[in-house]
C-alpha cells in the first residue's frame, strides 16, 4: 500500500481516485489512476478468515469456560512484544506511536513528567 499516514493520503487530493475490483471479487483497492498508485487494498478472503477464525476462538474459549480475565496476562505478553520492536526504532518511532495510542496532550504529559523525573536524578 502506498498511503500509510496523512501525508501520503492527502498528497493525492484532488486526483482521479478509483476503486476498483480485482480476481472477480477476490481484492478490492483504492487507487490514484493519477499517480498509478495503490493507496489501499483488502482481500476478501483474509477478511472472512479473521471473521471466522475470531468467531472461533471466541467459542473456543466459551466452550471452555474461560473468563475475560484469564487472558489479561497473554494480551500483556503479546502487546509489550510490539512496545519492546517499537523501543527499538528511536525517539520519532516511540513518540508516533504513543501520539496514535494516547493523543498528543498525553504524551505530552508523558514528556514533561519523564523530563521531571530525569531532573530529579
């Protein structure tokens, strides 16, 4: 996909923007016939598959009784992996990625209080 953030997107304003269908219903994408770009693209089939595969699990886990709660330790795991990846990209990765997540006057907040912390060291 060629549009991942604003910038990309609106940089096609104003341009002749199609959609348009591929594989007899298979992908459908969204794309600047000016530039020959694709902007956006979904296929069908991934969709019904995380659909289904969604719809599954959650039986799965009523079938075996398990509460909400039981898999707050697993989300944890899996979400702090994607901190961990992200950590590891530098301050401009870390700082987009909790402007997406919290807004800009948390991680605003989040800045003046580490910076407080770092003066009291």
């Amino acid at each position: 996909m060629s549009a991942a953030n604003y910038a990309e997107l609106a940089a096609h304003h104003g341009h002749n923007i199609e959609v348009v269908i591929y594989g007899g219903d298979a992908n459908a994408a969204v794309e600047c016939e000016t530039c020959h770009l694709v902007l956006l693209d979904f296929d069908r089939a991934a969709d019904a598959t995380r659909v289904t595969d969604h719809a599954a699990l959650i039986a799965l886990a009523e079938r075996h009784r398990l509460p909400d709660r039981d898999f707050d330790e697993a989300v944890l795991e899996v979400a702090c992996e994607g901190g961990a990846a992200i950590n590891h990209l530098g301050l401009s990765n870390q700082l987009a990625y909790l402007l997406a997540h919290d807004g800009a006057e948390r991680t605003r907040h989040t800045i003046e209080e580490l910076a407080r912390n770092q003066r009291r060291r």
